[in-house]
C-alpha cells in the first residue's frame, strides 16, 4: 500500500527557544511542522526558516521527522555547525525519546527484553521501502544496523475508550529514518497517531504521532563541556 498523500498543514505556535548562545541554538520543534523545506512552495514552512528568521546565522544540524515533537538544535556559526556535525556522525551525542503505543507490552516479539522487569532492546536492520517511501522497513539482506533500547514507564487504559496503552522511554542507539516507530511495530506495539505505520485504531487512538525527543547531550562546541537540554512532553 502506498504512503498515503501528504496534507501539509504546519501548526503556527511561535517559536519555542530552549537554549540560546553565541554557539547553539536549542528549540522545541512542534509536532506537524517540518524541520527543514520541502521541494513544493507551499512547503516553504519549517522550523529552519522560522528559526532564521529571528536568528539569521542559524544552520541546520540535524532534523526530526515532521510528526515528531521535541528538541531540535542548530549552531549559530560554520565552525559549530561543523563540531556539532561531527559529534552527531560519530555518535558522541545521547538522546532519548518518550513515546505512547498501542496496548500494553507484555512480552518482546523481537530483541532481548522481558516485558516483567519492563525493558529490553531491538536489533533490526531497516532499509527505506522504496516502493512505499518514505516508509523504511526491516531487511536483514540489506538493512543497515538499527539499535533501540525501549524501557516501560507505565501501561495506562483509557477511561472513556478504554483503549490500553503504555507510555515507554526509548534510546536509539542509531540514527536511521523512522527508527523508533519501524521498530515499535516490529515489537508489536506501533506508536499511537502514526499514519505510515500504525493500524486504523492506533491510528485514531491519537490526534498527532505520540512520539517525542525529550532529552539530549552534547559537548558545547565552544569549550568541550558536557551540555544536555530537556524538553518534558505535552501529551
């Protein structure tokens, strides 16, 4: 089945700043709005353009798929967006993710974990899914080396649907396209709101993607120190 057309309809929230200095600016990227331009005009919109709107010598970083809320951060200057790009290639950077999925776990489908002492890991080469992309998908032939260690925060029911959920934290220990929610599915438990992923009732079970960057650590550009910022969640 093929990725279903994209609606772009970015949220206009102002520009959330966490962080500000001569080297790094940190924001709170909203959920719906992408990280940087899209090919089409009307697509123009983005947290890069907003972002240098008011901060001109701001560059990009890195990124998070539009659906995905949390921190985001860019460098004020090439000599920090270059240091900054190497911690994140090198994997010298920490970041940590909080998502709500389907049902509650029990048990891992996939990876290590025991679902008794809430949590475990998930080894899974993905690959893009050409033919539906951007959607990616596991290949053990071809697939590039994909880590995430998933941890339980609490499995909660809804009390007017009843719909069983559980609130998990998740660290990628590797960087691929749509990682976090690829590998969700493939522990039988896709993110709520997910409309490449999830089935219909996950789907609806949420307004927007329940997925979140919530925690990352760096070393400030500017002297080597151990830096980390947080953005707590909002759903």
């Amino acid at each position: 089945m093929a990725a279903p057309q994209f609606i772009y309809n970015p949220p206009k929230d102002a520009l959330n700043i966490l962080h500000q200095d001569d080297d790094l600016l940190v924001l709170s990227k909203p959920s719906g709005l992408l990280s940087v331009p899209g090919k089409a005009s009307e697509h123009a919109d983005c947290l890069e353009t907003r972002a240098k709107d008011l901060f001109p010598s701001a560059l990009l970083v890195h990124r998070l798929d539009m659906d995905t809320s949390g921190i985001l951060i860019m460098a004020m200057n090439k000599l920090a967006q270059a240091n900054l790009g190497k911690q994140f290639e090198r994997r010298r950077t920490q970041k940590s993710y909080i998502a709500r999925v389907w049902g509650h776990i029990q048990h891992s489908a996939h990876g290590n974990g025991n679902a008794s002492t809430g949590a475990g890991d998930i080894d899974l080469p993905l690959i893009c899914d050409w033919p539906n992309r951007p959607k990616q998908m596991i290949c053990y032939e071809n697939g590039k080396p994909s880590q995430t260690s998933w941890k339980i925060i609490s499995r909660d029911t809804d009390p007017q649907s009843d719909i069983q959920s559980t609130l998990v934290h998740l660290t990628p220990h590797t960087g691929r396209t749509h990682q976090l929610r690829v590998h969700m599915l493939a522990l039988g438990h896709p993110i709520l709101g997910d409309n490449l992923y999830a089935h219909q009732d996950a789907l609806n079970a949420a307004p927007r993607l329940l997925l979140h960057a919530r925690w990352l650590k760096i070393f400030h550009p500017a002297d080597g120190r151990e830096i980390d910022f947080t953005d707590e969640i909002t759903f």
